[in-house]
C-alpha cells in the first residue's frame, strides 16, 4: 500500500485555518476579559466613592492623599 502524499500547499492552507481558528478564540477570549476587567473597574470605582460618601473626610483631605506621595510624608 502506497501512502498518499499531501502537497505542501495543502498543508499551508490546512495549517493558516487552523492559525485563523485559533486567532478567532483568542480575540474572542480576551474580549471576555477585558469586559471582566471593565466590570472590575466600575465596582472599584463604586466602592471607592460609597467609601468617600461614608467618610468624615473633606474632598481636599482626600485629593491630598491621594496626589502626595511616600517621600512627601516622610520629610
């Protein structure tokens, strides 16, 4: 029995569909998580400002907190 020989270009092809398949659940998975890292960010962002609402803190206290840094406290 004589094995069937595949032309090289077949294998091209065979190969750039598996690649495009491959491409297509790729982008569909990082898709996924960048709505996921979106919906993350909005839930950070809700839970910081209730935390602000609840706080005793003015908006300058705050802003200036947030804007100094480390070396800036320590002097």
């Amino acid at each position: 029995m004589a094995r069937r020989s595949i032309p090289i270009e077949e294998k091209i092809e065979t190969q750039k569909e598996l690649v495009s398949r491959a491409k297509d659940r790729y982008e569909a998975e990082l898709d996924k998580l960048e709505k996921l890292m979106r919906k993350r960010d909005e839930l950070r962002s809700k839970e910081l400002m209730e935390a602000f609402a609840n706080s005793e803190r003015s908006f300058e206290e705050v802003m200036r907190f947030l804007t100094t840094s480390e070396e800036e406290t320590d002097a």
